[in-house]
C-alpha cells in the first residue's frame, strides 16, 4: 500500500470541506455548446473526471462578461439563464463526495475570437503576446462594469450549488494584464506601481466577497511569477499577496507565466520534472496564513505527498494527469500504482489541439478523454475473433480497448519487441516515459485476455489459417531513403539505427530533415557529443512549432549546442568527407562531415491491404499503417478500430 498520509488529510476552509488535498485545475475542453452553455459532452467528461476522487474540482474558465468569452464554446456565467446548466456540473460532483468551485474569468486581449470581432478590451491598447491584436483600452466605466460583473458571476456561482469560486489572475489574462507592467501602462490610479496595477484584482475581489458573503470561499489563482523578460518577481508578488487576502482571498493558486512566457512554459514538456514549480507556493505561504494551491506538472501521488510533507503547498493541483488516467489516485490507494498512465506532457491533445486546431480536448494516451459520450463501457454483444497485427501504439491501444470490451484478442509483431516507433523515440532525450508507457499498454492488454506474440511474421497463408473474424492492420511505416549519389558510403545512416544505438554518433554530422525525428535525433546526438551538427530540410522553416513547449526545448537545445538549420535546402550529393546541398538554386559544399544521418519521413507498410480487401474479412487500417501519424491519432484510431467492430 502506497503511504499517502498527507496527500490524503482532510482540510477545511471557510464553509467546504475538503476530504483530501488533490485538486483538478481549470482546463479548457472545448466541448461547450456554441453558446457557451453546458453540454452533455461537458458532463460526461467532467462526469469522468470527478471519478478520481479528488478533494477539489474547478471547471474550466467561465467567462464573467460577454466581451471576456475566449471562444464561442467557453463557458459563460454572465447571465441567469447560465445558472441551471453549469448547476449540473455542481450536482455531478457533489454526487462524487467531493466539491467543486468555479473559476471565473476574462481574456481580455488573449482571445482571437474577441480581437476578431474588435471586442477584446484590456487596461491599455498594447498588442496581444499570442494573437498580436490590439485590444480596445479600458475606460473607468468599463473597468467597474467588469468588476460588477465578476461579483455577479458568483452571485450566479451560489445559486447554481457551487462550493467556492476562483478568480483566474493568471497565465496573462484580463486580471494579470492589469498586474503586468506588459500589458498595463495606464497613468491613472489603475497603472504605474505594483499598488496601483492590483487596485483592479483588488476591486473584484472585494465585489465578489461582498456577492458570496464572509463564509463562502474564495480562491485567487495567480501568477506567482510572470516569467517573462522584465516582468514581475516573484518577490513583488510577495509584496502584493497579503492584500488580496485582506480583500476576501481564502485560498491562492500559486501557477506561473503567461501565454507569452518562453516555450509554452505554463504547460510544462516532459523535460520539468514533476512539482518543479512548487517552491514558488512555498514562498506564497511564507507572506499568508490561508491555504496555498502548488502546481507543476505533477502526477505521482508519491510525490504530491512529499511535496504537502515538507510543507511546499497545502494542496496539490493535478491537471494533464486527470486527462491522461483519472484513476491514478485511486491506483495508489488500492496498492496499484503499476496501472496508471502516467501524463507524457506531450500536450498533443489538451494544448496544441485546442490553441491550433481549435478542437476539443483530447488526450493523446488516453482515446476516452473528449469521447466520453462514444467511448463504450459495456462488454461487447458478441466476442469475435480479432487480429491485430503491428504492436505499435495504434495496435497496442487496438488490443487493449478490443481485449477490454471482451473481443478474443491475439497480436502479432514481427519485431521482438514491441512498441514501433515510439520504442526508438524513447531513446531521445527526456522521453524514457515514452517506453514505459508501451510496457503499459502491454500490461493492460494482457491484463484483459488479449495473446501477444513477437518474432511473427504475418502473412496471406497465416491469415487464411488462422481465420480470424477481424484483422486491425497496424504494420506502422518504414523509414524513407532518398536516392542520391553517395547514398551507399559508410558515413551514411539512418536515424532510427542512431537511436537504437546501432550506429555510433560522428563528430561532424548532418542531419537531412527537420521534422520530430530528425529534431529529436539531433537532440540525441548532442546528448552523446557529436561536435559540430547541420540541421537541413527543404522547407523554408521547421515544421516543428517552437512556440509548442516541446518545440522550444529542441530549439534551444540545438541552438546552445552550436548547431545550425539550413533551410530552403536539399541534400544534392553526398561524397567521402563533404556533401553538396542546393539552397536557393545555389549549390554549397559542405566539408568536413563524417556522418549523414537520414530523417526525410517515413511510408506506410500496409502491403496485406489487398488481400483483406479481396479477403471479404472484416479489417481496420490504423496508425501508421494509414499514413505518418503522430501518438494521439494512432491512439485514437486504433480504439476507434475496438470500438467499431462489428458485432
């Protein structure tokens, strides 16, 4: 049994009590109505969510004023007619045993949608950090209408069943803004010192103190620190913190950055261990004697213990992981650690998907979270027999969801291992986690019946013998070689032989292509001191996102290791100790280079597609198998694929 003897403590705070110290923060789902009322969607994720067994939930962001809404699917709670809708998500977690609050909030000028529609409002008319927009400055009038608005949202809050509120001052929103000398250059009383830029957050608060009245609690979440150039320290937060809870603050929620703070740091890659931020709670509750929230990509119970032990927070807030396996506190407490999917923070599905596919939610290891209304949770009608063949993510996941819904499930890969390509990414940089997610989904394969077989080499005489019902076609893709002069020098490699290890690292490489495999091989050879390295691709740019949290960290790694990107540029000729590479019609000769690794992309393998498809057997083609994919389609495919067979 794990010992979780402070994570698990009671607190009680004003009127609500809580029956531990882990707390779901706000996350965006995406998965309101367009008219930012309550879906069922909504429900039956928050419905799952709340099944962890933590002490406190906060929903998502729920907009106080029609010009505050991020999007037209965020929650709203500026009108009455909100009130029965989010009621629900009250009544959901209450039937838990837990509670939960509401955080409320305004973008101000962090909304495409408002700068878009020339609504976005914020203290001074200074572009946005992520849509570059200007907003509209705010007048006296506006800024007291804003402040009525929020106590009113947690008049609203009351009556809708609500435990406490939350007042979202983080992360570069409306509240911040006005706190970030960035974003606020009034010369009124609402700009200029530390004092002045809080009189706004100070206001609200007192307003929605005065709404709730002195027993219901309220929580501030702040950022304790703005992490970004010449912003404000966490010491002048220090500074300002006892007056917020002289103003009616119960609670502070002690997160970090903006959404313009260097490489998406607010959603921390896998790089930050887990509570690496805690210590800045842990400075919050040296100035307050209320309870502090600390964050930081957490997700081991073990640790958030530790964490409450030593005294860093009084609560612990766990987003990523409560869409990763919401029963990973439940795991812990059963003696089950083993069976928890452990948060990759590739954020793939919860971040990347709703900034820049404007999607909702998902998760990238965990094909439920966003589908909870599709995803099947009773037994399938009728077993069949099911095949999977490829044991990479998509066919591991395929085997899994197919085993659990209680289909006779075998999987064969040919490879001795299983895992594909997310076994050879494992070896970059960081990314051990990615391994031990594979062994995971073996685990729980095999946990619910399914046959795993490695060394298995499919092909149409087994099929025909074996004569399964269904065949899930995971083959995953091989790597793609160029045809080029030189290609069969010794000092030519692919990528996946340097990350496995099979080739050793030279002293002066180049790597052809810039995409996630090439990034990640370069980053790995950094790690083993190749001395000088040349990045080309054909594209004029990366097509990897460096303002994604991954991204940048590759960036800066490549970057402080001297390494340098060649764009517009494609490898010519390749000869004993040079290459030639064409850039901009303009050929160059590139000397001294001992090594030329390949990572232009890679093909699907699906050569047993024609004879299924003349077979007349049932068969599903997923993940790679279909085409280059990265993990959250391959999961999500291959579930799909469990879920759909035919009964």
């Amino acid at each position: 049994m794990v010992n979780l003897e402070y994570l698990l403590q009671e607190i009680k705070i004003k009127s609500m009590l809580l029956k531990n110290r882990v707390v779901m923060p706000p996350m965006g789902t995406g998965l309101g109505r367009k008219d930012g009322t309550v879906s069922e969607a909504t429900l039956a994720y928050f419905k799952r969510r709340v099944e962890s067994g933590a002490g406190l939930y906060i929903t998502e962001i729920s907009s106080v004023h029609p010009r505050g809404s991020v999007s037209p699917s965020a929650l709203r709670i500026y009108d009455d007619s909100y009130i029965d809708g989010l009621s629900q998500l009250a009544n959901i977690t209450h039937q838990a045993g837990s509670k939960i609050a509401i955080q409320l909030h305004h973008a101000g000028r962090e909304s495409f949608y408002q700068l878009n529609r020339g609504q976005a409002m914020a203290p001074s008319a200074i572009p946005s950090y992520v849509f570059g927009g200007s907003p509209q400055a705010m007048s006296r009038e506006e800024i007291q209408e804003v402040v009525q608005a929020f106590g009113s949202a947690a008049r609203r809050a009351v009556e809708a069943g609500f435990d406490a509120v939350e007042l979202h001052a983080a992360h570069g929103y409306l509240l911040q803004q006005f706190l970030s000398i960035h974003s606020n250059q009034r010369e009124d009383e609402y700009g200029g010192s530390m004092e002045n830029r809080a009189r706004f957050i100070l206001e609200c608060i007192q307003e929605v103190r005065a709404q709730v009245g002195p027993d219901f609690p309220i929580s501030l979440r702040i950022s304790a620190e703005e992490v970004i150039k010449n912003g404000y320290s966490i010491e002048e937060m220090q500074g300002i913190v006892p007056e917020f809870v002289k103003a009616g603050v119960d609670i502070i929620h002690a997160s970090f950055g903006t959404h313009g703070s260097p490489g998406g740091i607010i959603q921390a890659p896998i790089e930050y261990e887990q509570g690496f931020n805690v210590h800045l709670a842990r400075k919050i509750k040296e100035k307050v004697d209320i309870p502090v929230i600390g964050v930081g990509r957490f997700s081991d119970p073990v640790i958030m213990n530790e964490a409450i032990k030593r005294g860093d927070a009084d609560l612990i807030a766990v987003g990523r992981q409560h869409l990763a396996d919401p029963d990973f506190l439940k795991n812990a407490q059963a003696g089950h650690p083993e069976r928890t999917f452990y948060c990759l923070a590739c954020n793939q599905g919860c971040i990347e998907r709703l900034i820049y596919e404007a999607k909702p939610v998902r998760c990238a290891i965990n094909p439920e979270t966003g589908q909870e209304l599709y995803y099947p949770s009773q037994p399938a009608a009728k077993k069949r027999q099911v095949w999977i063949i490829g044991g990479g993510p998509a066919g591991l996941t395929a085997a899994a969801e197919a085993a659990r819904l209680g289909h006779q499930v075998t999987l064969l890969e040919k490879e001795e291992q299983l895992g594909g390509q997310v076994l050879i990414a494992a070896k970059a940089p960081y990314k051990d986690a990615y391994a031990d997610w594979i062994q995971k989904l073996k685990d729980k394969a095999l946990r619910y019946g399914a046959i795993i077989r490695t060394g298995m080499e499919v092909n149409e005489r087994v099929i025909l013998e074996g004569r399964p019902e269904v065949v899930i076609l995971a083959t995953g893709a091989r790597q793609l070689i160029p045809e080029l002069e030189g290609m069969g020098l010794p000092s030519v490699v692919d990528a996946w032989s340097i990350l496995r290890g099979e080739r050793a690292v030279g002293e002066n490489a180049v790597v052809v292509g810039a995409g996630l495999t090439g990034m990640e091989t370069a980053d790995y050879m950094i790690q083993q001191g190749v001395k000088s390295l040349v990045l080309v691709d054909k594209l004029p740019k990366s097509p990897i996102n460096p303002l994604t949290a991954h991204g940048n960290m590759l960036n800066y790694r490549f970057k402080k290791a001297g390494g340098k990107f060649m764009f517009n540029t494609q490898l010519s000729e390749i000869k004993e100790n040079s290459v030639v590479l064409l850039q901009d019609g303009q050929s160059h000769l590139l000397s001294p280079v001992d090594q030329v690794v390949i990572a232009v992309g890679a093909q699907a393998e699906n050569t047993l597609e024609p004879f299924l498809l003349r077979s007349g057997i049932e068969y599903y083609v997923v993940g790679d198998a279909a085409g280059p994919r990265r993990i959250i389609e391959a999961v999500e495919e291959g579930a799909r694929a469990a879920w759909n067979i035919s009964s």
